[in-house]
C-alpha cells in the first residue's frame, strides 16, 4: 500500500509516518510540502497512491485547491482523499465530503 501525506507541519507528517508504521511497516508513505508539490507527484510518478492525507491549510496551495484538481483530474479522482486539519469547523467538514472527500480532525 502506497499512501501519499501531504503536510507543510514537518512534525506532524512525521508523527503520522511513525503512526503508519506502527501499524503496518511496509506501508509505503510518500511527503509533500503542499498542494502544488503533491500534484506535481502524483502527475510523474508511476505508482499511484492508495490513499492520499491532505493538510487544508498549507502555504502555495491549500488542501482545497489541491482537491479540487485531483477531482477534475481522471486519473486521480477515484483515489481516496481524507482531508484533516485541527478545524472542527461543520460547514467545511460538510463542504469536504461533497467534494468527496472524508474528514479527519488533527488532535
């Protein structure tokens, strides 16, 4: 399993990659800086992730943004998106699955 974190915290993506390989070590986790960073990833690598951990708010791209691109995108679009954030915010939370995507809440 290849999972793409994409997270501009360096500390939270690393409690998040240690957290992935506490339960599963030879889940594969790929980084990146921002939306824009991510993008660039999924468009030029040859192995698509799994499931995709997108941060909202990040410097050059947001999570938003980042979304909506992967949902335009037909070769991303089926990929599992869970957005999280330390927002508990409903309305975008809302906003959030109607794009497709599911929600998790940074502690």
């Amino acid at each position: 399993m290849i999972i793409l974190a994409v997270d501009d915290d360096s500390e939270d993506c690393e409690f998040f990659c240690d957290a992935v390989k506490e339960i599963d070590s030879s889940i594969i986790v790929i980084k990146a800086r921002n939306g824009t960073d991510a993008l660039h990833l999924l468009e030029n690598h040859l192995l698509l992730p799994d499931y995709i951990f997108l941060d909202i708010n990040m410097p050059m791209m947001d999570g938003r943004a980042c979304l909506e691109e992967i949902k335009k995108s037909e070769k991303l679009r089926d990929i599992p998106v869970i957005m999280y954030s330390t927002s508990n915010n409903k309305a975008e939370i809302s906003q959030f699955k109607t794009m497709g995507a599911r929600f998790l809440v940074k502690p």
